[in-house]
C-alpha cells in the first residue's frame, strides 16, 4: 500500500525557520519531492532527493532518510509569500508521483 | 521554454455538453500526465501517456477520454459529465533525468 503522512497545518513567524515533515511507507521507492502550491494556482517544484542526505537549494533545503521513510524540508528566512501549501510526493518504481496530502503553512508578521 | 501551457483556463459545461481540455509543452518530455484536484486536496493522476502511448489509467470513469496527438499535445475530451467532476485539472510533464514534473497553470472546470 502507499501512505504519506505529513501535518495539515503549521504556522510561523516572519524571518524564522520552519520545518515540515513527511513520512511515507510505499511499495518500492523512486525519489521524493517537494513542490509548493498557492491557492488558485498549479504546484511548483522545490526539491527532489533520491539519496540519503540534505539537498540545499537557497532558502529551502531537503532532507531525506530511505532507512526511516522519512523527508523534511526545511525553510529559512520566512517571508509572508511563504504561505502556501507544500506537498511531499513519493515516485513509485512504476514512475507514479503519489503525493500527500499536503501541509498549509501560514506565514504570520 | 520551460513551459506546459494548458487551455482554456476555465471552463463552465452542462451534463450534456461535450468539451475538450488542452495541453502543450515543448520540452521533449515524453511523458505526459492529467491529474485531477479538488480544493484542499492533492492532485490525484487520472492518466500517464508514454511516447504518445497510454501506460497507466487510473480507473477513470469512461467519460473522460484522453488523447496523445503527437509528443507535444495531451488533450482530455470530455462528455456527459456530473457536477462533482468539477475541479482544476492539471496537466504536467516529466522532466526524464530527475522524473521532475512540470505542471500546467490547469483548467478550472465547473459542471453545472
């Protein structure tokens, strides 16, 4: 079976860091990705990881453990632009993108 | 041109009706893929085109037919619909190093 799980909300501040996780427990991997989507508005890619480790790219950096079936990312210097929906997919052997259900973060001054 | 244009952007039919939703890239990509989403939801995959073939359908009820004219166009034909198909569907490409997908702007439907 395929299961994503990651928070539904999460809230921050102007100018700090927040971190989103996501864990997932798929038959067969093939790299995770992140992509932030505003309201009204197609996703956009962020981040993509296949191997252990951090993937860093700007304000927003990528974690991800295979062994735990566990990602984060994570987001420096919050803007209010920030607030969006990010939502965690995991590729299937198949080249499936099975994503879940995302997580609204608000970006508060 | 790093770009999957998708036509039109909204787009109001009745039960009876028979439309067509658009999707251009010129990227190369040879995989092509229509998802669905509904508010607050994630976007869920209703067909993957490989090389023009279609590879994967996703149980989608018949009165959604996709199309793959050539390599660079997917079409989803659409005919007597019901008003909870109504939702942004998304049409995206796939980028064959990383696996990234490229997403369209999608096409708001609403069925009346």
């Amino acid at each position: 079976g395929q299961n994503i799980d990651q928070p539904t909300e999460m809230t921050a501040t102007e100018g700090a860091i927040v971190q989103i996780n996501c864990t997932y427990q798929t038959s067969g991997f093939n790299g995770l990705f992140w992509y932030q989507q505003h309201a009204g508005e197609a996703p956009t890619f962020l981040s993509y990881n296949v191997l252990d480790g951090l993937e860093e790219k700007g304000r927003f950096s990528s974690f991800l453990s295979r062994s735990k079936g566990y990602s984060y990312l994570l987001l420096k210097e919050l803007q209010m632009k920030d607030s969006a929906s990010y939502l965690c997919a995991v590729r299937d052997p198949k080249g499936k993108l099975i994503f879940g259900q995302g997580t609204t973060l608000q970006v508060k001054p | 041109d790093t770009e999957v244009t998708q036509t039109p952007k909204h787009l109001v039919m009745g039960m009876t009706n028979k439309k067509s939703l658009k999707c251009e890239q010129h990227m190369g990509h040879r995989a092509m893929y229509w998802y669905k989403q509904k508010a607050k939801k994630p976007p869920e995959l209703m067909f993957v085109y490989s090389y023009e073939k279609l590879s994967i359908n996703e149980s989608v009820p018949s009165r959604f037919s996709p199309e793959c004219p050539n390599s660079s166009l997917l079409n989803l034909h659409l005919h007597a619909l019901q008003p909870e198909d109504s939702a942004l569907y998304l049409c995206a490409s796939n980028a064959p190093n990383t696996g990234e997908l490229f997403f369209g702007e999608g096409s708001r439907l609403t069925v009346l």
